[in-house]
C-alpha cells in the first residue's frame, strides 16, 4: 500500500489537472463566443450597412475597429485614400517579428458591406475573426513578422478594381518590397450545419467533398498551394474542426473572390478562409444576413484553431 500511495496520489492531481484545464477552456471558448457575437452585434446590428453609400455607417465601422484595436494595446497605422469624395481607410496593427522581421505574414478582412445588406457574415464575422486573433497574439513571440489590417471597399462595384481597399494595399506593398510570405483572407466565417445537402459547390467537386456544411473552408491558386498545405497542416495539428481544402485555377467560381485576389495579382502567396459563402449560406448578400443566422459555437473553434496556425506560420 505504501508503493501504491504515490501513484493514487499522482492519478488524483493528473486528473484534477484535467479537470481544471477543461474548465478553463470551456470558460476561454465561452468568452470567445461572447466577444465574437458582440463586434458582429455592433458592425451588422447598431452600425448596419457599411460602405461608401452609406459614408456614415462606413466611418463608424473604421471608428469601432479602430478603437477595438487601441484597446488591445496595439498601434494602429491608416492608409487613407478617397473613393467619390468618400474617406476610406485601410487600418493595419503589427507584430514585430523577433528574428526574422522582414518575412511577413499577413490576415486581412474587409469590414464593408454590400449595398442593402448589414452584412454580419459577409463580412462582419471576418472582421469579428481579425479582431479576436490580434488579441494577445504577442504571448506567441512570433519570429516573423505578423500584421493584421481590415481592408475597406472589398464590396462591389469595387471588387477586383484599383479602388478596392486590398488592391491599395497590395499595390503599396509591392512598390515598397514587402516580402509577404502569406497573406490569409478571412471571408464569412460564420454559417455551419450539420444538414445533409447543406453543403454545395462549383461543378464536379460535390463528388470529392462532404454534402455537410460543417467544416471550414481552405482555398488558393495554385501557385499558393505549399502555402495551402501548410496551413491545412498547422490547423489540423490544433483544432479537430473539420477542415477541407482546395488548389485551383482562380477561374473556378468563387474562388478568388474576397482580398486574395488583389495579393495574387501582385505576385503574393495568398489563401482564404471561409465558410464557402454563397455555396451555403442562403443569406449571402441580402437584407436576411443578420447576426442571428451566424453559429457562434463552431465559429469560435475555428478561431481559436486559426490563432494556433497563425502562431505556427508565424515562426
């Protein structure tokens, strides 16, 4: 009995252990899950429709995400430029990297809606993603260079033009030699169901991926697809959200679009994350995209899976 006692004993604190780590990670995630549902709450709910249209709700959006930023303790750089007489800002935070601070990587998301919509998933949700994965990121020391900015006028009839807020971006970036090792675009992060049929896609791949809208979506160029597999590799190693990927010709529907694209045509690696868009939410860019369609609970661990891989990117 008295070989056994150190043993009981060291079962009792191992299990006491795991029982405090699962608490403190359930009480993490519920936190999560609040916060997220709150920056979603006040961009698609007290701000609403935000975009050059509508100059009011757009600064207002600037304004909360400023100061989302400020609060965490992060300086905030504006690239500003006009649109129709409209200011429009593109706002960046950075991380330092320790040894090698010239490589960066980078995640953005736009934080305009379409026209007629408030946008909580498209792309509230993104922004809402940005703001939770900046919080606190310096604990993970990153040796890389990391930079968060929430780009404006991603929207139409801005997409793909010299007016859109990534395409400013990516243009001045390039000019200035910024060696951008892997931009990550957040758009819509916020629909999931475990439904059969819930889940559609462009033609031919419903042969390859599931019928169920309860994974997280991973997608880029072909010329991104190391960049792809690392970060499938690096979430996976975290998360057990189910996640699928895919490398393709940007010709496939959907596939370039959100801020990816403007980083591709400047020569950068780039891959979006996204709960599919369109291919699953019915509400994609209607009046119907309002906070209460958005699964909060799924949502969060794919933010806290996505910190973990940034982390990883990072070093």
């Amino acid at each position: 009995m008295t070989l056994l006692l150190p043993l009981l004993l060291s079962e009792v604190v191992t299990s006491a252990d795991e029982r405090a780590k699962t608490r403190a990670n359930s009480v993490a995630q519920a936190l999560l899950i609040d916060r997220l549902r709150h920056h979603v709450s006040v961009l698609a709910g007290e701000i609403g429709e935000r975009n050059v249209y509508r100059p009011a709700g757009l600064h207002a959006a600037t304004d909360y995400i400023r100061g989302e930023f400020t609060a965490q303790g992060h300086q905030v750089t504006s690239q500003r430029y006009e649109v129709g007489g409209v200011a429009s800002e593109n706002l960046e935070v950075t991380f330092r990297g320790r040894t090698k601070p010239d490589e960066i990587v980078l995640i953005g998301a736009h934080y305009d809606s379409v026209q007629g919509s408030p946008g909580a998933n498209d792309n509230a949700s993104g922004v809402a993603a940005l703001l939770e994965i900046s919080r606190e990121f310096f604990q993970f020391t990153p040796e890389r260079t990391v930079r968060f900015v929430a780009f404006v006028n991603e929207e139409p009839p801005f997409f793909s033009s010299g007016q859109m807020g990534s395409m400013v971006y990516a243009k001045a970036a390039r000019e200035r030699g910024d060696d951008i090792r892997l931009m990550l675009s957040l758009e819509m992060l916020g629909s999931y169901s475990d439904a059969p049929g819930s889940q559609s896609y462009p033609p031919l791949l419903r042969f390859f991926y599931p019928d169920l809208a309860n994974f997280i979506a991973m997608v880029a160029n072909l010329r991104s697809r190391r960049q792809l597999r690392e970060l499938v590799h690096a979430f996976r190693a975290h998360s057990d959200f189910p996640v699928e990927s895919l490398a393709a010709f940007e010709a496939v529907p959907g596939l370039s679009w959100s801020d990816q694209l403007s980083f591709w045509r400047h020569g950068y690696p780039a891959v979006m994350v996204t709960d599919t868009a369109f291919y699953r939410y019915p509400h994609y860019h209607r009046a119907s995209d309002t906070l209460d369609k958005l699964a909060y609970g799924p949502m969060a661990r794919v933010v806290e899976g996505l910190r973990q891989a940034i982390a990883v990117l990072s070093r």
